[in-house]
C-alpha cells in the first residue's frame, strides 16, 4: 500500500519550498515534488536578487505581511547562517501623483513607516550616479533591500530536509485527483497519497488547477547585467538603494552592484506565453533596449554587458495573489503569489500556507481569495 503522507507540496520553487520548510517544522509528514533541481533558472526564482520593500505602492495591506516575512528572513537567516538580505533602503521614483509615488507613499503613511520625499536635484546630490526626470520626486525608504532568492531556495529546502521533509526533484506531478478522503497525486514513479496537497507551481499552475477560477497570464521578463563604465563605487549596495521608476511609459527597476553588475529590468512588458513555448534567448535588439534605458537614467551604469535572463511572471488580473483552499476541493491549497512581486514574501507565504492546511482562521487575507 502507498505511503500516505500529511502534505504533497507541488513545485519546489520560492512558495513550495517555504511551504514545506513551514509544514516540516510544525512536525507534519511533508512531501515535495519537483519538475527540476531547485533553485533553477525555468521558472520565476532566478536572477540573483529580488527586491524586498515596505512602503508597497500595491496596496497598503501588504504591509502587514512585508514585515512578518522580513522578520522571517531574518530567523531563517540565523537558522542556516547564511546572508540571505541585505538593506539598501529604496527609492521610489515618479511624478508626484504617479502609481508609485502615491501608492508608496499612502502605504507608508497608513502605517507609519519612515520614509523621506526628495526633490529630483535632491537625489542627484544624494546619489550622483542617478539621473531621474527634472519633474520627478522619490520616496525614499531606509527599510528597503535585497534578497537572494537562490540561496533562499536552497536555505528553506535545507530547513525542510532536516526537519524531516522528503524532498523528491526530477519527479513532476502528471496529475492529481481527490478520491475517497484523499489526495492523490500521479508522477513517473507511481501514486502519492496525502491529506493535503500544496499546488506551488508558479507559472506551470494553469495545467493543474481543475476548474478553480484563476486566470493567470504567463509573461516573459528579461534581467540585464552591467558593469560600470565610471565611479563604479556609486553603484556598490553600500552607496546606492535598490530604485523603482516610473515615467510615462514605463515601470522599471535597478539594482546595485553586488559584484555581477548593475541590474536592470523593466516590470510588465513581455510577451504572454507558458513555460514550454518561451522564447528563453534574448536578442540584441533587447540588449540595446536595456541599455538605453541605463544610459538615460543610470548614465555612467552602461558599460559592458555582463549577463542577461529571461525569467517567467504569473500575473493575475489584478496583480494580486492567490493563496487560498481550493474552490472544489478543500484539502488542496493553492499558492501562487507572484504578479512580478510576490518572492519577498515567500517565508510569510510559507506560514499562511501551514495555517491553511491546518484550517486555523487567518486574517487580512480577503486579496488572494481564490474566486470561482
Ligand atoms: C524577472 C523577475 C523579477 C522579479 N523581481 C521581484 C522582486 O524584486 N521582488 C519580489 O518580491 N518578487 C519579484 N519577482 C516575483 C517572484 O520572483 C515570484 O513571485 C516568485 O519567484 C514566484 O515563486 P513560485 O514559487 O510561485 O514559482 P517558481 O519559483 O517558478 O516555482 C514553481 C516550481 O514548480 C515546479 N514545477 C512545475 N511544474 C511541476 C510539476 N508538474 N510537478 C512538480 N513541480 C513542478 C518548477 O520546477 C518550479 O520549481 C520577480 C519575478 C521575475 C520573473
């Protein structure tokens, strides 16, 4: 007879693998499956930094959560004693009455974060290796910085594994089905079956959601690298915040130098697609896009080219997330925090998922109910 395990968690990435270190270390028999050996580069978790911030132009409610996970990261950090975040602090820049700046700054000011408005002149003089628009201001945020998603990954399966977590990678889930009070789940290797199943496949999600309602559109997004050409010190993480930019055409945001480069990509302007059919090559014509856009904000930025990655957003149709029961089955948790901005809150994420499968009553969740 097949084992029966408390939990299958699906997909090993950012959400899986915070899901199953959650669910290990509260003493639950935990499976995990994966399609690759994660951290990997197909899906949504790999370019070396992801940007952590509060003043969360998005909505104010995911406030709460950034600090729960940030503190989180910090336990986690101590756990495995490795540096998974660092803080940079974080610009928002824009005009004044842009999503950004006025969602930055509602949110800061709902709860009372710190945060200080600079003029355009003001963050020139600041930070003499930006350039924003005449007309721009920035909110600027001391709280803000960088994690490290791989190491996060790896960290958090590390925890999974000793708390006593079966880790299985190359084995994907074919199917699953709810049969007789359980959750049944067909790989190569045979049947697994459980009380629970965590369905934590970021953009391979819509092949496996049997009729809940989630409409997820797959989008390609593209990392770039440079070295500096000049004061390659006004780009190290000591000297310069993590930005996000907003001008009339565009989102985009930058990344110090960590050693790999300066790193820029723009939010929202890919190609919609599915993991299978992506274009995963990047052509020069995307290249030369990058860099212009280093050149105008970031002048002295666009040196040498050092790397570049396609990378997958699923985005929902509100940009929210969606991390809820199953419509039609209950025993299945559906976590699919992303929109472009969901990694920062993998640990608390992890922890909401847990509560989930053992139905304890979760507040301020309303924004990631699943509908349908
Ligand atoms: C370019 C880029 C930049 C980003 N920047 C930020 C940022 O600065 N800050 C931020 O907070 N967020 C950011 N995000 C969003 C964030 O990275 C995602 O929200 C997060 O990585 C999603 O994780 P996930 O676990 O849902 O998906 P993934 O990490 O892709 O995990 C899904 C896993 O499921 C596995 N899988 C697939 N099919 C199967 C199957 N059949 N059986 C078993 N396993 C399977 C896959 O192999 C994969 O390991 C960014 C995303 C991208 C792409």
């Amino acid at each position: 007879m097949a084992e029966r395990w408390d939990v299958i968690v699906t997909g090993l990435g950012a959400m899986g693998s915070a899901a199953a270190r959650e669910l290990a270390r509260r003493g639950l028999r935990v499976l995990g499956l994966d399609r690759y050996v994660p951290p990997h580069a197909h899906g949504s978790t790999h370019g070396r930094t992801r940007i952590i911030r509060e003043a969360y132009f998005e909505h104010p409610a995911y406030v709460p959560l950034v600090q729960r996970a940030e503190r989180l990261w910090r336990e986690l950090e101590r756990d495995v004693g490795d540096r998974l975040f660092v803080r940079t602090g974080g610009l928002m820049i824009g005009a004044e009455d842009s999503d950004l700046v006025r969602g930055a700054r509602a949110s800061a000011d709902e709860h009372g974060l710190p945060y200080e408005m600079l003029t355009s002149a003001e963050v020139r003089g600041r930070f003499p290796v930006l350039a924003p628009e005449r007309h721009a201001v920035a909110l600027l945020e001391p709280r803000a910085g960088v994690l490290f998603p791989e190491a996060c990954v790896r960290a958090m399966l590390g925890c999974a594994a000793r708390d006593g977590a079966d880790l299985r990678t190359t084995e994907p889930m074919l199917s699953w089905r709810v049969e007789g009070g359980a959750v049944r789940v067909a790989t190569a290797m045979g049947e697994h079956v459980a009380d629970h199943l965590v369905l934590a496949l970021g953009p391979w999600l819509p092949e496996f959601l049997d009729g809940a309602q989630v409409q997820l559109r797959i989008e390609r997004q593209m990392q770039h690298w440079f070295a500096p050409r000049a004061h390659a010190e006004g780009f190290s993480p000591d000297n310069l915040p993590v930005a996000l930019w907003e001008t009339s055409d565009r989102m985009f945001y930058t990344i110090p130098d960590f050693g790999d480069g300066v790193k820029i990509a723009v939010h929202h302007d890919g190609e919609i697609t599915d993991p299978q059919r992506v274009r995963r090559t990047i052509n020069e014509q995307e290249d030369a896009s990058a860099r212009d856009l280093l050149q105008h904000f970031l002048p002295e930025a666009a040196g040498e080219l050092r790397e570049r990655a396609v990378c997958l957003y699923s985005n929902t149709t509100d940009g929210h997330f969606v991390i809820d029961h199953h419509p039609m089955h209950h025993e299945v948790v559906i976590a699919s925090p992303c929109s472009g901005h969901g990694f920062k809150f993998a640990t608390v994420v992890g922890e909401i998922v847990a509560r989930l499968v053992a139905d304890e009553p979760i507040e301020g969740l309303s924004l990631f109910h699943c509908r349908g």
